[in-house]
C-alpha cells in the first residue's frame, strides 16, 4: 500500500491552472511565473505524469501515465493566462457570480 498518491492530494500537475488563477487574483503573478517555470523544466523532463508520489511529492510512482492530457493542459491554461491575464476571464470563480455573464450566440455554421 502506498502511504501518499494522487488519491489524497499529490496530483499538483493538474491543479497549477488553479494556482496560477489565485495568483493573478491575489495580485501575485510573479508567484505563478515562477511555478510555471520550474514545471517547465521539471514535468517535461519527467515526461508528463498525472502526479507525483511521496510527502514532498516528487517521486514519480510507475503507476503514474506519462503524458496525462491533464498535466499538459493545466500547464497550457496556466501559461496563456500568465502571458495574458485578461484570459483570467475564462476560468469562473466563485467571486465571478456577482459580474454579469456576456451573451453567448450561435455561429452560423452550426
């Protein structure tokens, strides 16, 4: 049995989105581009994994897939919206119930 895994809290990859959101928020982007740029270098180097095992999260378990599309994608919204921060939009918090929400229409290819 495995004491620590991403089913109690190690699945860090997938959630630097979210950091990098809370960051911009707090008004503490320096923060995010930091994080950004240590996964840059570390998840690529480990090939991707949907997480890491151990207390200090840094062991990549066997079991972890490689090339999770999670990872990859928190690393994408987190680096658009770092580049970018009024793309910060495009991720609802729950302080953005308050601000009234743009009207959506249909393309005419649909």
């Amino acid at each position: 049995e495995v004491s620590w895994s991403y089913h109690n809290g190690s699945s860090w990859p997938t959630l630097l989105w979210l950091l990098t959101a809370a960051c911009i928020r707090t008004g503490r982007p320096q923060t995010a581009k930091r994080a950004i740029e240590q996964v840059e270098q570390r998840l690529s180097k480990d090939g991707w994994p949907e997480y890491y095992d151990s207390k200090a999260g840094r062991y990549v378990r066997k079991q972890a897939r490689k090339y999770n599309t999670w990872s990859i994608s928190g690393y994408l919204v987190a680096k658009l919206m770092i580049e970018n921060p009024a793309n910060l939009s495009l991720i609802p918090l729950e302080e953005d119930k308050k601000i009234a929400k743009p009207r959506l229409t249909r393309s005419a290819s649909f």
